[in-house]
C-alpha cells in the first residue's frame, strides 16, 4: 500500500517551470486573485522559494492574515 501511495502523488514529469517567461506573469496574477503562496506553488508545480523570490523582486509587502 505505501509503495502504490508513493507513485501516485510523484508529479508526471520534471522540467524546470520556473525558468518559463509567462511564470512571473501567471504568480502575480494568481497573488492578486487572492491565491496562497503553497496554493501557488502546488499548482504551477515550482518551488515556494521560487514564489517568494518572485514576489519579493515584485516589491510585494507580504503580511499574515489575523
């Protein structure tokens, strides 16, 4: 059982996402819209380091909600 969990949540393939021209475009589109940074990462299949750098070079002041 664990091993057929483990193949099942492995993504298809690697390629590097983040490297993509339109990947700066599709985070900040998703940020505005009210989308969560793990949101963001799990649906474009990159990095959270890779999200957080983009914001930050974006100037984006990023605050905890209450």
């Amino acid at each position: 059982m664990q091993r057929l969990l483990s193949t099942v949540y492995r993504r298809p393939c690697f390629e590097l996402k983040g490297a993509h021209s339109n990947t700066i475009t599709l985070i900040m589109r998703m940020w505005v819209r009210g989308c969560g940074i793990r949101a963001i990462s799990v649906i474009l299949c990159i990095s959270l380091g890779k999200v957080l750098k983009t914001l930050e070079r974006q100037q984006v002041t990023l605050q905890p909600k209450r």
